[in-house]
C-alpha cells in the first residue's frame, strides 16, 4: 500500500545512496511515497541525485508524479516501460515522454489486433522468445489456448494505441474494458473523453454495467 511504501523511504533512499544507484526502476505507487518523500524531507534529495533514470512499469503513472520527479531530481530520464509475468518487459520508452511505454524491446514483435473504431485501438499480441509457453501444470489445457492466438502470439488483454506523431505506444486499458455499443467495440475511456469535451464536466468514469434483469 502507499501507507506501507512511505513507511519505508528512508530505506530506500539510504539504498540509492549507498549503493550509487543510478537506474531505479519502480511501480507508480512506490514512485508516488518516493516523491512524496523528497518533498518532506528535502535533505534528502542530495542523496539521490545520482539516480539518472527512473523506469516505471505495472500502472500508469500519474502526469503529477512524473512531473514531480522531474522537478526533483535535476536531469533524472523518467521512462515509462510495459510487460507482463507472461513476457516480461517488452516496450520501454527510453525518450522519457511521459505517457507513452514507447516500442517494443530488441527481439520482440508487437502487434495491435481487433483494432476498435474511432480510437484506433486494439489489443496488444506479442510475439518472443521469453513469452512463457503455457502455465505450470496448466499446459495445452482450455485456459492456455485462450491466451495465445492460432499462430502463436501471446494475446495480453491489454489495449493501446499506436501515435503516429511520437511513434510509440500508447496503453489505453484493458480488453475486458471494452464495451459495444449499438454493434461498436470502444473502450471506456472514449466515453469519458466524449463527455469531457463537452466542456461541461471536469472528469468522468465509464464502466460497463448490465443490471439484473430480475431486479429491474
């Protein structure tokens, strides 16, 4: 939890410190107890300007955090990654752009499958050597075959976009997030996207929900 991460900062920034850490790679919510941290206790922060690069992966990172760590420690790269326990790390973006897990890593391929309309999203497939060939005691069963398409790819449920502007990847969510409409497969952030620029609401959350028709 972000009340047990802050608890240990002082470790870590000990760590940094001692070991002359220069690539710290972390979770969003390690990241934000760290920022919260340096901003308490600012004596800290020389302890740490060595870390050069900061590799966040698991979640999105907040813009806020990003930004604070920046402004924090001077010339640190905060890079944005993505993978799985299935693949491991498979994009990365070492151009410190923030909101983007940039390209695929050497020796990997990426593709988007069963784009969606409107958002030009679709669903990531990854295809390498370090992608897990099943689970244990689980292999070539039922729940295996949904998890890799017919040639081979893993299918990782996750959605992103491509941006042709930055050429990198953008993730937008979860497959299990999209939802059709009137025949349409969009994910739930084009909806709060359509209601926020109406200019009449400041942020909004969309979510699939079929009632229970007995309770109707």
């Amino acid at each position: 939890s972000l009340k047990d991460a802050r608890a240990q900062m002082n470790k870590v920034v000990d760590t940094i410190q001692d070991y002359k850490i220069t690539v710290f790679p972390s979770v969003p919510v390690i990241l934000e107890a760290f920022v919260k941290h340096l901003e308490n206790n600012h004596q800290d922060i020389p302890k740490v300007k060595g870390n050069r690069t900061i590799i966040s992966g698991g979640a999105a990172l907040k813009t806020e955090t990003f930004k604070k760590l920046e402004q924090l420690i001077p010339g640190v790269k905060v890079c944005e990654g993505y993978g799985s326990s299935e693949g491991g790390i498979d994009m990365l973006n070492m151009q410190g752009l923030q909101g983007f897990v940039g390209n695929s890593l050497p020796g990997i391929q990426v593709e988007l499958r069963d784009m969606v309309p409107v958002t030009c999203a679709g669903e990531i497939y990854i295809m390498s050597p370090g992608v897990s060939k099943g689970y244990l005691e689980g292999t070539a069963s039922a729940d295996d075959q949904k998890v890799f398409s017919p040639d081979g790819w893993y299918k990782t449920g996750d959605v992103a976009r491509f941006d042709e502007t930055t050429q990198m990847y953008q993730i937008v969510g979860r497959n299990s997030d999209v939802i059709t409409v009137a025949g349409e497969r969009r994910p739930a952030e084009s909806f709060e996207l359509a209601m926020k620029d109406t200019g009449l609401i400041t942020d909004a959350m969309a979510f699939a929900y079929k009632p229970d028709r007995e309770t109707e």
